[in-house]
C-alpha cells in the first residue's frame, strides 16, 4: 500500500531498496542514533505481520525510511513508529510529514494509540514529536544499545487518536 500526503511519498520498502536505505543509515547523524547500518537495514527489510517499513520519497527520490510495528492483542492493540531521514533533508518538515501520513493510516486501522522511543537525548527528533501532538510518557532507562556498547535512555512517548497536530 502505498501512502501520500502533500509532499511525500511513503510506499513499502524492497530488497532494491538496500543499497539506498544502508546509504541513509550510515549517515553519521543518523547511525548514533539507530545502530549499526547493516542489521538496521536487515530489519527493515524482512516482512513480517505487524510490521510494515516504508521508504519516504520525495520527487520519486528516497530520502528517508519509516516503520510501523502493531501489537495485535486486542486488549493492549497500539502501534509504534520510528524514522530516519537522511540529513541532507533535516529542517524541512519531511520527517514530520511522513509521520502524519503513517499515523493518520494507523489511526484509520483502528489503532487509539501510537508510540514512539528516541533517545532520551535526541533533542531534534524529541522536539519534532512533541510539536505533532506525542507526549511524554516515561523514560525508559538504559533502554537501547549505542554502537560504542554503552546503554543509553530513551523517552517513551504516545499519541491519542484525536491528538495529532
């Protein structure tokens, strides 16, 4: 299925894909925060219920990748979002785009909650969350893995179906 909005472009990832998606998250700015690009890009690629990957295309080029993942049980159903953008594309509100149109499609799937987990000291990515509507939930300490093998937290935070700006 493939998703738009104004600007963007968001249609699911493909094993063609992996030279360009690797490419994004090699990029210095982005690999401190996701990991090590190969496994990063593994992942994104296998098919899976519940999880779907999209590449974000701008002008047909791809600029950045988005993710879904659900959790099915009918009594805890949600679905989380997680983004990288290339850094020449930073500052253009691209991010924030693709994480309406995603949301927007979750939110018509059924979901009435979505969450999303940045490093606790990812300021940018923090700032662009909290202007589309995601509140600060918890923090999740020593949560993630950086690539030096240091521990890290991250900010759980959530969006309620009606809260998106």
């Amino acid at each position: 299925m493939v998703l738009s909005g104004p600007r963007i472009r968001l249609r699911p990832l493909e094993p063609g894909d992996r030279a360009r998606v690797r490419e994004i998250l090699a990029a210095p700015d982005v690999s401190r925060w996701w990991g090590d690009p190969d496994e990063e890009t593994d992942d994104l690629l296998v098919v899976e219920e519940g999880h779907q990957a999209y590449a974000i295309e701008l002008g047909g080029e791809t600029v950045g990748v988005i993710q879904s993942w659900e959790e099915l049980e009918r009594r805890y159903r949600h679905a989380g979002i997680d983004l990288a953008l290339h850094p020449d594309h930073y500052g253009r509100g691209l991010g924030a785009e693709a994480i309406r149109v995603l949301a927007r499609h979750l939110f018509a799937q059924g979901h009435h909650r979505l969450t999303i987990d940045p490093a606790a000291h990812n300021a940018r990515a923090i700032h662009v969350y909290e202007k589309l509507g995601f509140r600060r939930v918890g923090l999740l300490r020593a949560y993630e893995q950086a690539l030096d093998g240091t521990w890290h937290d991250c900010l759980l935070l959530d969006l309620l179906n009606g809260e998106l700006s």
